[in-house]
C-alpha cells in the first residue's frame, strides 16, 4: 500500500479520554463502551484512529512499542483510568481508550463524519479515511485540502507525493487536444488544460520570455516560442504521470468499425505564448500569465498510455447514427415537461443492447433577461439493455448567462475500449469535452474525461 506509511507519519490523536476533535458528547459515547469493561471478562475492541501508540505503561511519557493502524482487532484485558490494557496478535501494550471501539472503523462511516463535523473537526475524520482507503484517490485528494487548511506544509507533501504515485499507476486516456490551454480571444480568459505537470513545463517554456518585438506581433499577436524537445522532455517524463518513463503509449487505429491499439512513440510538439492582449482592457499579460499547448505529430482518435499493454486484437468502434427525421415529440411528460426522443442506429445488438437514443427534456430555456421557449433543456444519453433494464449513461444541461444556449450529445461511439466484453461509449458533451463512459453491461463503471471543453463565452465587456 502506497500510502500506509504516509497516514502514520501524521499527527496521532491525543492519548487521552477525550480526543483532539470530539465534542463532550463523543468523548463520552467513546468512553461509553468501557463503562462496563471493568470486570475481568475479556472484551473486543477495533483501532479507531489512523495510528494508535501501543505503549509499555499507562502513560504518554512511557516507551511506544508499536504503532497499530486503524481497523486493527485485538483484546481490552483490563482498564485503568483513561488506558486499555490491549493484545493483538503477539503485540501487548496500553492504548487510550478514546483510540477505541467495539465498532470495526469502515470508509463509508468516516466519510459520513467527515461530513457532518465541523470544518476544525473534519481532519481527523478524512485522516481516518484516508488510513482506510491509502489507495482511494478522491480520499487523498480531500486530505490534502484538510492539511493545507490546517497549514500542515509537510504532511501535506507526503500526501501530494503518494498522490502523485497513486496516478503514476493510473492508465491514461489523451487526444491531441488534451493539454492545449483556452485562448483568450475565444474566452475572455486564459483556462489551464489538466496537465498535471503544467507548471513545471511552463516555467520551463516561459525561458528567454520578453516584451514581444514589433515582427512577433504581427505574427502571433504575443511573445511566441516553439520549445525544442530536449528543453522540456526529461522534465515531462519526470513531471508528469500522464508520461512517466516506464508507461507505453498507444494509438487507437479505427477503420471500417474495428479498432486496435498499436505501440508508438511519441513526437510531441510543445508551443508558449505570452504576453498576450487582455480582452476589453488592451494590456498586455506577462508571465505567468502564458498559453501552452502540448500537441502531437500523430493524429489518431485516440492516445493511451498505461503500465501494462491492452490487448492489441480488435474490437468493435461504432458510430452510432442520428435519426434523419426529427425527435419523436411528445413521448411523455416529466414534472411538466415534454421528453423527445431520437433513436441511435448501429450495431448495438451484439452488446446486448436493445436500443440507444437520445431524450431531451423540453420548456422554457432561462438566462439572465429573459427566456427561450420550447427549448432543449437537458439533453441525456439513455440505453435500454435487452434485458429490460433502463440506463441514463449521461446527461447534459443547457445554460445561460445573456442568452441560451442549449446542450448538446454528439459524435457517438459505442465500442469495448478495454475489451471487458461490457461496452463503452465514445462521445462530446458541449460543456465536458470528449469523454469516455465504460460500463459493466447495464450501469457506468467509470468515467474518462478526455478532452477538457473550455468555458464558453459570456459576451460583452
């Protein structure tokens, strides 16, 4: 486990009755369990806390024998005051008895704590969680903003590098637009793309940056450079777990709806600019203020870079057809509004797959002036399985600022990407970008988003 070692290196709770974060109430519901375990009889007890010291003697000042990780199950002998004489295994020592409970700890009831406590009390509920679930990425993530909250700079490192070895193991879906960032002519603002190593690579593509001459202007509207590989590559690779050194990366070649994976190797292209004209004021952005676009000689549908090789046989890649007629109107009526459909056509049948098709929910589309009727308010991918069962894969909503914009499903793919047998969907939603759904034959098991879709315009200045 990655993170094991990571969670014990945190702050332990206090070895005393009532604990860093608890109210009254939960010291004494702690305690509680220990009311009757005065008398000889043997009682068995759970480790609560992320780390517990098993110590030789009844004190905070006495030698720690070994630190027990939560969810750990062992004995209570006998008690004194605010200590429990405990054994687990061949490990027998004295552990606070506010660090334990008849209850065995799980993810979900610590998440569900996290929750409800207060904002100085959740640290010590998503430490447990994260002690639980060293693996849970969504976990981690959630520890880190407790511990940078907490103002905990060096724990919160420890947890950001065995984040950082978490997503070293993930595989990665890419295309070629991936990691380019917005332009701030199309949106008002420079959005970053998800590069995880984005500033380490722009600070190294932001070298030699300068006020830009008469001749750059007029060519790229900004400072531009295009950065020679061996300047950022090793940086990338070290960097970035979308490219560590020990991951393949493969194309997907799709033709006459088959699809494989062939093993390339990348030809990246890597460009910066800065220096770049703020919309409605005129000025110029210095760095950091910088756009960089990494691209890609290739150009394949798509890019996977992964630890271990997929299977390179083929496997289906669909289109699935939009009707040439218009939605069926009128299908049936949802909290006042009319659902329309449109029927998906492909080859759907060998997944077990009844139909697919798209249901947009239709009334009055509302922006800040005022509203559009009859229009497509969200817009879902729906599946009915040959077994009867219905499934929205995905939903999509349209929205509005000075006007409405309605959404939109488009480009669709039904395929088995990781080649489980279960099919997955290929597809572009008008506010995510270009995702990828897998399911388990009836309900999404995961969701990729791909390509990141930048904000749209708001209009005016």
């Amino acid at each position: 486990m990655i993170l094991v070692a990571l969670i014990g290196c945190q702050n332990q709770e206090p070895e005393i009755s009532q604990s860093r974060s608890s109210s009254p109430k939960e010291a004494v519901k702690e305690e509680s369990a220990f009311e009757e375990s005065s008398t000889p009889s043997v009682q068995l007890f759970y480790i609560q806390s992320s780390t517990a010291n098993l110590r030789s003697e009844a004190s905070v000042k006495s030698k720690v024998l070994i630190g027990l990780p939560i969810g750990t199950k062992g004995e209570a002998k006998k008690k004194e005051g605010t200590w429990v004489y405990f054994q687990s295994g061949a490990h027998v020592g004295w552990v606070s008895s506010s660090l334990l409970a008849e209850t065995k700890p799980t993810l979900d009831a610590a998440l569900s704590q996290y929750q409800a406590a207060r904002k100085a009390d959740k640290r010590k509920w998503i430490e447990r969680a994260a002690a639980l679930a060293p693996q849970n990425k969504k976990v981690i993530t959630m520890l880190i903003e407790e511990l940078d909250y907490h103002g905990d700079s060096d724990a919160m490192k420890k947890a950001q590098l065995g984040l950082r070895a978490l997503q070293t193991l993930d595989s990665i879906y890419f295309n070629n637009e991936s990691f380019q960032d917005g332009k701030p002519e199309d949106y008002l603002m420079l959005y970053p793309s998800k590069l995880s190593c984005r500033e380490e690579i722009k600070a190294i593509a932001l070298r030699g940056a300068q006020p830009p001459s008469k001749q750059m202007i007029e060519k790229w509207d900004s400072w531009f450079r295009d950065v020679p590989k061996e300047d950022y590559w090793s940086a990338l690779q070290q960097h970035c777990f979308e490219f560590h050194p020990d991951k393949t990366v493969w194309s997907l070649i799709a033709k006459d709806g088959l699809a494989t994976w062939k093993s390339i190797e990348l030809v990246p292209k890597l460009t910066v600019r800065t220096y770049i004209e703020e919309p409605c004021v005129g000025d110029r952005m210095p760095p950091p203020h910088a756009q960089i676009n990494l691209s890609w000689q290739d150009e394949p549908e798509l890019f996977f870079s992964t630890l271990t090789a997929p299977k390179t046989t083929s496997f289906p890649f669909i289109p699935m057809n939009p009707p040439k007629s218009n939605p069926v109107p009128n299908l049936f009526s949802k909290d006042g509004y009319q659902i329309h459909r449109s029927l998906l056509t492909g080859e759907q049948k060998k997944f077990g797959i009844h139909s697919v098709y798209l249901e947009n929910e239709v009334g009055d589309g509302h922006y800040d002036d005022g509203s559009d009727p009859n229009s497509v308010l969200t817009t879902s991918l729906v599946v009915e399985w040959d077994s009867g069962k219905r499934s929205i894969l995905h939903s999509a909503k349209g929205e509005g600022k000075y006007s409405y914009h309605p959404p939109e499903i488009r480009d669709i793919v039904l395929t088995d990407i990781n080649q489980d047998g279960a099919p997955d969907f290929l597809l572009r939603e008008e506010n995510i970008g270009y995702i990828l759904i897998e399911t388990n034959q009836e309900s999404v098991q995961e969701t990729h988003t791909i390509e990141q879709s930048m904000p749209q315009p708001i209009g005016g200045c």
